[in-house]
C-alpha cells in the first residue's frame, strides 16, 4: 500500500466543462433530479442580526438601512462559504485517510465518508455567493494548509475536532435560518456528521500515539485553538469594516466586547476541548493547557490585530 502521496487542496478550479456533465450525472444518480432551491428569504440574508449579535453592536445600530443589510449580507456570506469550504476540505481529509488505512474496512468506510462530504459540497454550492472570499478567512487557509500532512495521527484529531463543531455549528445555523430550504439542507447534514464524528473516536481511541505524532498534534491543534478563540466574531468585525470603513482598535475593542466575544469564546473552547475526552488525548490536552490555548480571547489584550 502506498502512504505517501500527494493529495491536491481546496485551490482548485471550480468547473471544468468536459467533466461537468458527468459529474451532474453522477450527482444526480446520488441525490435525485437537481434542482434550484426556492429561495424565499430576503435576498441572501439567511440569518438576522440577533444570530451575530448585531443587535447589541452600537456601530451596526447607527448605520443607515443600506449600511445595515450589507453588513448582515457579507456576515451571511461569509457563513455559507464556511460551511461550502469546510465540507471541501473534509472531502480532501477523507481521501487522505482513504490513502492511510490500516485494513480494507476503514479504507471502504473512509471513501463512503468522502461521498458524504461530496453531496454536501453540491447541495450548499448553490446558495455561495457570486464573489466570494475564502482567501481572507484564516480558519480556512489553517484547514487548507494541512491537507498535504503525511502525519494520519494529525488529520484523524482535526478530523475528530471539525466534524464534532460542525455538527454543533451546523445544527445551530439550521435552527436560525430564515431560508426553509438552506435549513432542510443544513440539518440533512447532521446524521452524516455525527457518524463521522463517532468513527472518529472510536478510532482515537485505539490509535498508537508516538512522541513525535503527539508533538505534531498539540503543534496544529494549537493553531485551530488561536483561531477558533475569536474566529466567528472576527468575521463580524471584518464585514463591518467592510462597510464602515477602516476601524481603530479602540472601536473594535469596543465591537468585541458588545459581541461579549470573551463569553463566546469560553464556551466554544470548552466544547472543543471535551471533544478531546478519550484515553489517547490526556497527554495532548496537558500540552494544550500549558501553552494557554484554552483560555477565552479577552478585548483587554487587543492591540492591533486579532
């Protein structure tokens, strides 16, 4: 069996007309007669201000009526291309465990998993916006940066990690959602999600863990951690800057702490972090906590960049 190889990331091109009709044939025999989503909400605001906290937000609060919706717009954007790349990258994680087995069954597993994420992918693909902006989210280029990793230790914790926040993460925003079919699609995911979720810790838990393996481990999960302290409400403070124009770090200070950024960031971090309750994560989590990476972001140590 041949471990190392190479596996291509998310900067591909999205169509290529001489694949295009098969892959829509493909798609089709998978999910039944496509068709576009009947899209009642007011235009592409999927979630209102309350799901991001704009409504405490003074700034958001001041802005005009046009300000106010392109605010919420970019904040909306920004959630499917999340969700849109987040499953793209999980596709190129499942095809790297395929590469990575240890016997037939977890390689057949690992592909019908990949499948999973490859329906999901057509299904949220129509609601991404026309422009888009992936390159600017730093969770995204963190996900992006680590398909090529030889280390299957490594992708089966970020694995283990993603697919436990998403199907919280995912749950959330179908409950919110002001569009019945983004919603109905949204929660379609959930059962796939959470028996991804539970393969990943039965396999966590009887992985063979070598010194270096948990080195390299506590090296990435330090890196998701920093972004996962701040990253929805860095979003927020981004798209209204957008808008708004360049903030100062007094203003975006103020932003964080109206967002009650440091609340949120507990709570997500203490969910990440018992998602790591297994036999093979006590060491990992010992290093974690030395290195600070589970205490919440506090507006307080802000200086200039998040």
């Amino acid at each position: 069996m041949i471990k190392q190889r190479f596996i291509t990331g998310s900067h591909l091109p999205e169509k290529e007309d001489k694949l295009l009709c098969w892959l829509s044939s493909e798609l089709g025999t998978r999910l039944g007669q496509p068709r576009k989503p009947c899209i009642t909400s007011n235009l592409s605001i999927y979630w209102g201000a309350s799901y991001f906290g704009l409504d405490k937000v003074k700034t958001f609060q001041l802005s005009n009526q046009n300000q106010q919706y392109e605010i919420l717009r970019l904040c909306c954007s920004a959630v499917i291309e999340h969700v849109y790349s987040i499953e793209k990258a999980c596709v190129s994680y499942m095809s790297k465990m395929v590469l990575m087995h240890e016997t037939t069954e977890e390689q057949m597993l690992y592909a019908l998993f990949s499948a999973d994420e490859v329906k999901h992918i057509a299904q949220i693909r129509n609601f991404l916006p026309t422009v888009q902006r992936i390159e600017e989210n730093r969770l995204l280029r963190f996900l992006n940066s680590l398909i090529d990793t030889q280390n299957k230790a490594v992708i089966l914790f970020i694995l283990l990690l993603l697919d436990g926040w998403s199907l919280s993460y995912y749950r959330s925003l179908a409950i919110e959602c002001r569009e019945p079919d983004l919603s109905f699609i949204l929660q379609s995911f959930l059962p796939d999600k959470s028996r991804h979720h539970a393969t990943e810790v039965m396999l966590c838990h009887n992985l063979p863990l070598t010194l270096e393996s948990q080195s390299a481990i506590v090296e990435t999960l330090s890196k998701f951690l920093q972004i996962m302290r701040v990253e929805p409400q860095y979003t927020i403070v981004w798209a209204i800057e957008q808008i708004k124009g360049d903030l100062s770090p007094h203003q975006k200070i103020r932003i964080f702490e109206e967002l009650d950024t440091e609340t949120q960031s507990a709570t997500r971090l203490k969910f990440l972090r018992s998602l790591m309750r297994n036999p093979n994560s006590g060491n990992i989590v010992q290093m974690l906590e030395a290195r600070g990476v589970f205490q919440p972001f506090s507006s307080a140590n802000y200086t200039c960049k998040v």
